[in-house]
C-alpha cells in the first residue's frame, strides 16, 4: 500500500501513475489486438460492426468505471485519514449500490438492444454482426464491474502495482483467446467479445484472491452493510457523480456516433480505426487523471492541501510534455499509424484516420488541461461543476451531429471535439482556480 501524503511529490505521483499507465497501454494494446484480428481475419466491414457500437461499448464501462472510480474517492479519504471503520463501511456500499447498478444497466440493455442500434443509425449490412457483439459485451458487464471494483478499492489505498500485473495477464490472455476463437474455431465478432470477458473474468478472479490472502483490512464485515446516511450521502455523490460525468461525455459520443454511422461504413470503419489510435494516444492523460483522484483524496482527507496545488502542476507539467512528443509522431507517421489497424487497401479510409489525428491532437494540450481538472475537482469532492462541464460536451456534440456534419462532413466530426476541450477546459480551469483557493 502507498501512502500518497508523504515524500517527494513528484517520485510518488510518478511510482503510482507509472503502474496505471503500463496497465492502460496493456488495454489499450489488446483493444486494439481486437480490432486489428477481427480486421485481418473478417475484413472492414466486421470493423465496421464492431466499430458502430464502440460509443455504447464505451458508454457501458465508463458508467462501470466511472461509478467504481467515484465510489473509490472516500475510501481513499478515509484511508489518508485513519479511518478504517468508516473505509471498510464505504466499502460495502460500493460493493452494494456497483451490483446493483450493474444489473439494471444489463437488463435495460437487453430489453432495448435493437432499438439502440436502430437510434444510432446502425447500418443495415453490419447490423446483425453488431447486435451479436453487444450482448456479450453487455452480459459480461457482470465481471467487469467485479474487476474494477476490485482494482479500484487497491488503488485507493495506494496500491497500483498489482492492478497492473493481473491487467497483463488478461492482455496476454485476450490476444490469445482471440486467435483461439478467431482462427481455430472461427465464431466471428461474438469470439472477440467471448475472448475479452472470459480474459476479464480470470483478472477478477485473480485479484479476488489477493484481496483475500493480503488485503484483510479492506474486507468489509456483515455489520458494514447496515448504512448510515453519512456514509451513503457522500458515497453516492462521488460514485453517481463520477458515472454520470463519464455517461453523459459518451452519451454525447453515441449521439456523435448516429452522425458518423450515417456517413458510411468506410467512414466508420476509419473513424474506429483512428478512436484507437486516440485512445492509445492519451493513456498518459488517463494515468495522470487517475492519479490526481486519488492523490488529491488522501491528501484532502489528511489536511495535506500544500500537496494539492504542487501535484495538480506536476501533473499537468507530465501530459504537456507527452503532447509535445504526440504531435511530432501523428504528423510524420499518421498514415502509418492508420496501417497499424485498417488493411491499407483503400487509400481513402486510411488517410481519413490521419486527417482525425492530425486535427485532433494538437489540441491534447487543451484535454490534458480539462481531464487533470475535473478529476482534481472530483478529489477534493466536487462533483457538480465536473457535471456541468460533461453536460456542455454532451450537447455540443448534438449540435455538431444536426448542424456540423451535414454541412461538413466528416470534417465536422475532426473539429467538434476540439472545440469543445478548449470551451471546457477554460471553464473547468475557472473553476477549478476559485476552489483551490478556498481550499487550500
């Protein structure tokens, strides 16, 4: 375990974020094994398929994810303050009110299956592959709230280290199961769905049993499940109102995505080709954001708010340098780049992705900005303004989908989202300024 509110701040942000980063390329990377398998063995328009749904998909473990992350900030106060009783109360309700959410999401999902595909302008030659896709993503939702509920009650108590060793073995396992599934048994897109959840569901149950066997403390007792308004009121806020900053980003992504799926499946087809690359692009910027959350937390919870200020710089500091070194790579290697994950047989789907890159990335210093922020304010127990910020994306993304696409294109979709961190970022940097002061 790692205590966050001692030592030299930037060794410790460093040796907690570095294991997060590894664990994120190691996602990102058999993601992509996902794509770039299903690519080569079934062609673009399995790409397609599974692409069109890559916003819902997205939607799906960020709700999971973000409620897990939310619920993981007072567990990590209390633990910066001593409190282990009230830590191990915090712990149930995350456990209680994740499971529940986690099946309601599933049920809603299965009964509303077509109809959401319908919404988002499925189209008609891939939708059949992509609704097989979704349900087993979708029923596998069960083990991957288990993981991250499990990955993040350790890094709230400063533990990133072991998330990352089990996060490599369900890569490892991942690619594997893919080519299994794939080339040996030749099950299609629902194989690569199959291989990610059964290679999630070994992650689970490998670090359940380390809770177990080294974590004692963090098991929470049957008494532990008798909730206090004390305890609920401000688990929720943090897990609800992280969940919903993360939904209702990616519910602007569906939206946007309904524009792109009615641009074609070439289109689709380069745009997740280039999300990829995105994703894998700004895997500092996630590490650093984790990071800060819990931080920030422990060092809030232990009256350490000198740190605070000093950290948020830090890391702001780290994801500049990592622009920097992005816009040098996406614009002498875009295109190679785009050949890591698309056939190359159509010129025109490959310099698509460069285009999106080339656009997109010099505003990373703008993301970096808007991410390390929100996630700051989330720390130190602000959940509104990040809300707020989430909900301005959302509906500029609604406006980018009935107003810029049909007038440019899938241009219109390069620029919307970069628009929208500058926008953000300067109004959660406002924020954000205003409260640091009163806090701290």
């Amino acid at each position: 375990m790692r205590d966050l509110t001692k030592g030299n701040i930037i060794k410790v942000m460093f040796f907690f974020s570095l294991p997060i980063l590894l664990g994120n390329v190691f996602q990102q990377a058999y993601n992509l094994a996902d794509i770039i398998i299903v690519g080569k063995k079934l062609g673009d328009m399995s790409v397609s398929a599974v692409g069109s749904t890559a916003s819902v998909v997205s939607l799906l473990f960020n709700i999971i994810n973000g409620l897990c992350t939310g619920f993981a900030i007072p567990i990590s106060r209390h633990y910066g303050s001593g409190e282990q009783d009230k830590m191990r109360q915090n712990i149930a309700g995350m456990i209680t009110f994740s499971g529940i959410t986690t099946i309601t999401v599933i049920a809603l999902c299965m009964i509303f299956m077509n109809p959401l595909l319908t919404a988002i302008n499925t189209p008609k030659e891939i939708f059949d592959e992509a609704a097989r896709y979704l349900s087993i993503v979708v029923i596998g939702l069960v083990v991957t709230t288990i993981y991250n509920l499990e990955a993040n009650m350790l890094r709230a108590v400063g533990n990133s280290v072991v998330p990352l060793i089990i996060l490599i073995i369900s890569a490892i396992l991942n690619i594997g199961l893919d080519l299994l599934f794939l080339y040996v048994f030749d099950k299609g897109v629902e194989g690569a769905a199959l291989a990610t959840v059964i290679a999630q569901f070994i992650s689970a149950a490998v670090c359940f049993v380390y809770l177990i066997k080294k974590c004692p403390f963090l098991k929470p007792k049957l008494s532990d499940f008798r909730f206090n308004s004390y305890v609920i009121k401000p688990l929720l806020g943090a897990g609800l109102g992280m969940a919903l900053m993360y939904s209702i980003v990616d519910i602007g992504s569906i939206v946007l995505q309904n524009g792109v799926n009615g641009l074609g499946h070439e289109i689709i087809t380069a745009h997740t080709a280039a999300r990829k690359l995105f994703g894998f692009s700004i895997m500092p910027f996630s590490a650093v954001s984790a990071t800060l959350v819990t931080f920030v937390s422990q060092n809030y919870g232990a009256g350490r708010f000198d740190r605070i200020k000093k950290g948020i710089k830090y890391g702001l500091f780290i994801e500049w340098i990592w622009t920097t070194l992005a816009i040098v790579v996406v614009y002498l290697f875009a295109n190679n780049l785009a050949l890591l994950i698309v056939s190359g047989e159509n010129s025109y789907i490959t310099d698509t992705v460069a285009q999106y890159l080339k656009i997109n990335v010099p505003f990373y210093y703008a993301l970096a900005v808007l991410l390390s922020l929100r996630c700051s304010l989330q720390g130190l127990g602000n959940s509104i303004f990040p809300i707020v910020a989430s909900v301005i994306e959302m509906l500029w993304k609604i406006v980018t989908v009935v107003f810029i696409i049909p007038q440019y294109g899938y241009f219109g979709v390069c620029i919307s989202e970069p628009i929208i961190w500058v926008a953000s970022g300067v109004l959660v940097t406002i924020i954000a300024i205003k409260m640091l002061k009163k806090v701290c």
